[in-house]
C-alpha cells in the first residue's frame, strides 16, 4: 500500500479552502503581521546560513593556506 504524500496532492481546491480557514482562524487584520514574522524569520535563518557557510569557506583556505607553507 502506498501512501500519498500530503503536500503532492494538493489542488486548487484545497489550497483555497486552507486559505480560508486560515482568514477565519486569523482575521484579516493578524495575517500580515504572520506572515511578516514568517519572512523575518526566513531572513535571519538565511542570515545565519550565509555566515555558517562564510565560516566553512574561511576555514577551508586557512587550511589550503598552511598546507601550501609545507
């Protein structure tokens, strides 16, 4: 038995009846204000990617650097 994955199947429909269930549970007023958390929160965890990436790529050279002294 295969089971489907829940966001794969999701059709117009669906997404329209999310929506508003969404604007109910919310209101108009409280949606912008999530979804400018949610974006907040998007921007710092791509912040905090970038650094920890910058770190690696730093160490990576501080390593080529010494093996190369050799």
């Amino acid at each position: 038995m295969k089971l489907p994955l829940l966001i794969g199947n999701l059709g117009t429909t669906e997404i329209i009846i999310i929506a508003l269930v969404v604007l109910l549970l919310f209101g108009g007023k409280k949606i912008p204000e999530l979804m400018k958390g949610i974006g907040k929160g998007v921007k710092s965890f791509k912040q905090g990617m970038n650094e920890v990436e910058k770190e690696i790529n730093d160490i990576d050279m501080t390593a080529d650097d010494k093996n190369e002294k050799k």
